[in-house]
C-alpha cells in the first residue's frame, strides 16, 4: 500500500475524538510560554524604575513611591512565578496523558484490526516486522506526544508573541533584526523535514527488520543450539544491526546539521539587534529599559529555535512510525464477514466440499475439483503423503482462506455467508501445530469457554487422559505452562489442546494430527476418550497415522489434491490401492520409496 502524503493529517483525524484535550494543552502551553516570556519585562521595569524613579511606567499606573514600586514589582514576579508553574504544571499533564491514551488505543485499534486481517496476511509477514510497528512504532509516537508536540507550540508561540511585541516596543529598525532571521529558519525546517522523511521511514522499515530477525532466532533458539550454529546467527544479526545503524547514521547526520545552522542565523540576527539598539539607546533615541527587554526577548525568541532540531528529529521519526502504525490500519481484509447465522435450531453439522478448488499466492492449485462429504454425527477421515492438501481443507471450513472455486458448505450454507464467529463456533479444531499461551493448565483448557466450571474443566480434561500427568504437575490445574507451553511435553500440550476443543463441545470436531506428538499407550487412551466423544458429533479426522482412523465411518484418500479413494477401511485394503499402499508402508510390508507420493508408488508397484 502506498503510503499516505500526510501522516500528522491521519493521526489528527484518527485523534478526533481528542480535540479537547489537545485543545486544553495547546491552551496551557500557549499560556505557560506567554507567562515565560514576562521576566523580561520585569527585568526591564527593574531598570525603569532604578533610572527614572518618580516618572518610571508604574509610577504612571499610581504607585508614585520607588519603594512601593519595587514592592509592587516582586509580588507581580511571585505571582508570575507561580502561574507559569502551574501551567507549566497543567500542560506537562494534559499532553503526557494525551500521549498515553493515544498509544494506548492506537495499539489496541491497530491490533484489533490485525485480528481481523486474513490468514494469508500474516502468512506473507514476520511476527517480528509485526511487533515493531505495534510496539516500537507506536512507543516512537508516544515520545514524541509526550514532549515534542508542546515544544512545536510554545515555539510558535513564542515566534509569534514577541515578533509582534518586538514592532511595539522598539523602532522598526530594531526590531526587524530579531526577527530577520524566522523566515529562514521555517524555511530551513520544511526543507530539512523533506529531506530527513524518506531516511526515516527507511529506519522504521530496518528496525523491523531487526525485530524481525531477533524475534525469528529466539522462536528458534532450540534449532540454533542443535546445529551450533550461534556464530552464523550473530553474524546474521550483525548485518542486519548494522542496515539499521548506517540508515540511522544517515539520518542523525542530516538532523544533527540542523542546529548549528540555526545557531548561526540566530547569532546574526541577535547581534543587528544588540548593536542597532544599544546605537538608540546611547543616543537617547530608545529606552534603555526597553532596550534591556529587547536584548533579553531576542534571547528568548531566538535561542530557543536552536532545540527544534531536536525536536524536528522526534517528529520526522514520529511521522514515520505513524506512517507504518496508519497504513497497517488502512489494511483492507481479505475475508469479510458473511453476517448470517446459523438458524434457530440445533447445528445437525453436516460439512461438504463441493467442487472446492484452492491456490495459495504462488498460483499452484492444492485442491483441485474435490467433492466430499462428511455426514453430520459421523467419523469422517481424510488421509494422504504430506502436501496432499488435508490440512488445507481444515483452513477452507475455518475460512482462514476463501476456496478459488467451489463452496464449502455446512448444513447446507456455503460458509461465505455466516457470520464468522458462529461459523467458527460450531467446530473445535485440535490441530498438529499446537499452541498454548502463557498462562495456567485450567486458562488454558478454558480458553473457549472462561465461563466453565472446575468440575467441566476437570472432566475435559479426563477425556484429553490429561488429568493425571496435570495432578502431577507441581501446581495441578494452577501450574504456569510458560510461553507457548514450553514447560510441557510434545504430549502433554497436544493432551491441552484436545481437552480444550472437548470443553467447547462443538457440533463439529476437526482432528488435525491430533495424536502425532503421543506415544502409543496415550494414543490408544485418547481413542478411546475420543470414541464416546464422537457419538452424536460430526468428526473430521485428519491423519498420518492410520490405525487413529481404520474405525471411521468413511475414509477419504486424497493425492495432490484430487480424492482418488472413499471406502471403509477393509474395504480400501481389498481395493490394494493408494490407501492400502500406505497402510503397507506404516505396519512395514512395504517400504516407502523416498520422493514418490503414495499414488505413484502404488502404480509403480503394480
């Protein structure tokens, strides 16, 4: 997706429901700055007073007594004193809590949104790329909103106040040297604000690279430690830390250049001034009360302009994170909602592929033309080599991806027309790829329904024959799994994982490899468990392992995406076809020939 000309424009516009309170901190910021700017004046009536006694300004506001004027002058500094504080105070507040809630629904919303993308999406994208922009890129916005945005308008303020004060107060001729240096500067920000925007959004694009490639090792840390391959790994990372640190390098001499050119326009314009005035001023021609004011304003309006390279830098950087932030959430979904249910009755779930045809991006077609049918409350298994597509099937009914060609149907609605979450409500998948979150054995088990009770949660998990290794566990239902499950066994999170989709209870059960990681002892417990759980259930059973599946209600054998056999299976074995080849090669008549699917060795053997 192209990225939009205007990222402040975008983040306003997604911030609208906060103009409030970006109003109220552009209100204090304005009047704390208006409020640091009045020392000067003070100053400058300190000297009035001292020269002209009698005849000084706040002699002519009716305290005639110098005394009295001096008295006057410190509590008017006190008070000046104390208000800036307090909306020094007050803008501090509103723009930092500002920038927290904004980083706050900004991460939410964006990935709320991320959930709602499409498998294929997340297919085509690290984790790590992922997780910089909804962490790093987002946190990069929350800085700049924590500081930058009240600098950027107590320096217009500032710019704008005293520019103004500067033609009042003192002659033209004066004036025009402090503020003679603005114009360049603006102009001078907007063309290094170009130039610094396409360096930083190629630092945001490397850092999620980075993130990338360490989120990526640390998942693989386990692979990296068996094949030692450590120092290849940090060599890998070196060059993609190093991408990161030369496009940051680009950038920072860019910005870094930014303010020692501002420092030498300011000098220019600081010292016309100095010497201008102090001219008028011996010469009688300027107060030299309000020449003590104008050297000191003209301190006060120029120099600070030095630190907006600083905070030009914080918000290019911000810009292109909330490029990065934006155009993820400007993300069309591939797969819409359908909207309808299921109907008011009871989900019979029946599940039927009806010519169904599947490509993934790469255009190579992984089903092709398959009808099947698994009847409602009976055992249907899918079996096939790997790269079959029976995997994929589980994807199509879930609709993690859309068919190319063909419906899947359930109880007679193509799936394309419900609403997702009842579609995806009525069947539980156990899948060969399990996933387990950091948390305790019972959240886990509970996942699809936090709603249920210990006692429901116990008897899932007796059916999974997952109660006694977790009675044995140093907490029981208590104990903390850690990150993906790694404190389990391989048959341990696959046992949680099947205790999970038993605890839903859906219409349609989807066993995906739910037995590959179990020794053979718990497999043939789990059949068991899963026999009296099939009863009344439609059970789509998907297997390498034949013997899980030889008492099914129908068999269905799929070869690069084609069904080739259905039976039972005595009745596939006397068929002596592809079926009855790969039972030969699991109870060791045969041996598999190496790169040949099953099809091919069937044909060749006979």
């Amino acid at each position: 997706m192209k990225r939009a000309a205007a990222p402040l424009g975008r983040l306003l516009r997604h911030a609208r429901g906060h103009r409030a309170a970006i109003r109220r901190g552009v209100l204090w910021s304005i009047t704390n700055k208006i409020l640091d700017i009045a020392p000067p004046f003070l100053i400058g009536l300190a000297v009035n007073i001292v020269t002209e006694r009698e005849h000084s300004a706040l002699a002519a506001l009716g305290v005639p007594d110098p005394v009295d004027q001096v008295t006057v002058l410190g509590g008017l500094t006190v008070l000046i004193w104390v208000l800036e504080s307090v909306t020094e105070y007050l803008a501090d507040i509103t723009w930092r809590n500002l920038a927290q809630t904004l980083q706050h629904e900004l991460r939410i919303d964006a990935y709320a949104h991320v959930q709602d993308l499409e498998m294929a999406w997340f297919e085509e994208r690290s984790s790590g790329g992922l997780m910089s922009v909804l962490n790093d890129d987002i946190n990069q916005l929350e800085r700049f909103l924590d500081g930058g945005a009240n600098d950027l308008v107590q320096v217009a303020t500032t710019a704008l106040v005293i520019g103004a004060l500067y033609f009042v107060m003192v002659p033209p001729d004066v004036a025009v040297w402090a503020v003679l240096p603005i114009p360049f500067i603006v102009w001078g920000s907007i063309r290094f604000q170009r130039r610094l925007e396409p360096r930083y959004a190629d630092v945001r694009e490397r850092v999620g690279l980075l993130n990338a490639r360490l989120s990526n090792n640390i998942g693989g840390i386990a692979t990296i430690k068996s094949f030692t391959a450590e120092t290849h790994e940090v060599a890998g990372l070196q060059r993609e830390s190093d991408d990161y640190r030369r496009s940051n390098r680009d950038a920072i001499r860019y910005s870094s250049a930014f303010s020692p050119l501002i420092r030498m326009l300011i000098v220019v314009g600081f010292t016309g001034m100095l010497i201008q005035g102090g001219r008028l001023a011996l010469a009688g021609e300027l107060d030299v009360g309000l020449y003590s004011v104008a050297v000191f304003l003209t301190q006060r309006l120029l120099w600070p302009l030095t630190a907006l390279g600083r905070t030009l830098d914080l918000y290019q950087r911000a810009m292109a994170s909330a490029a990065r932030v934006l155009d993820l959430m400007a993300t069309e979904p591939g797969i819409r909602d359908g909207g309808a249910g299921l109907g008011s009755g009871a989900v019979r779930g029946e599940v039927v592929f009806e010519g169904v045809s599947f490509a993934y991006g790469n255009g190579v077609p992984v089903i092709d033309g398959l009808d099947l049918t698994a009847p409602a409350a009976r055992t249907t298994a899918v079996v096939g080599a790997t790269g079959s597509g029976k995997t994929t099937l589980v994807k199509l009914l879930l609709r993690f991806h859309d068919v190319t060609a063909g419906r899947v149907l359930v109880d007679g609605r193509d799936v394309r027309e419900l609403d997702l979450d009842a579609l995806r409500g009525v069947v539980g998948l156990v899948s060969q790829d399990v996933f387990l979150f950091h948390g305790t054995v019972r959240e886990n088990i509970a996942y699809g329904r936090r709603d249920a009770t210990e006692a429901e949660i116990s008897a899932a998990a007796k059916v999974a024959e997952a109660h006694e290794f977790i009675m044995a566990l140093p907490e029981g239902y208590d104990t903390v799994v850690g990150e993906r499950g790694q404190k389990l066994s391989g048959g341990q999170r696959q046992r949680l994982s099947i205790a999970r989709a038993v605890l839903k209870d859906p219409p349609v059960l989807v066993l995906d490899e739910a037995t590959s990681a179990v020794d053979n002892e718990t497999e043939a417990a789990i059949q068991r468990s899963l026999d009296h759980l099939a009863v009344g259930r439609t059970m789509i059973v998907i297997a390498h392992r034949l013997s899980t599946i030889r008492h099914a209600h129908a068999i269905h054998v799929l070869d690069a995406g084609r069904l080739v056999e259905s039976g039972r299976h005595e009745e596939l074995l006397a068929r002596d076809g592809v079926y009855a080849m790969l039972w030969k090669v699991q109870t060791g008549e045969l041996m598999h020939t190496g790169g040949r699917r099953p099809a091919e060795d069937w044909r060749n053997a006979r």
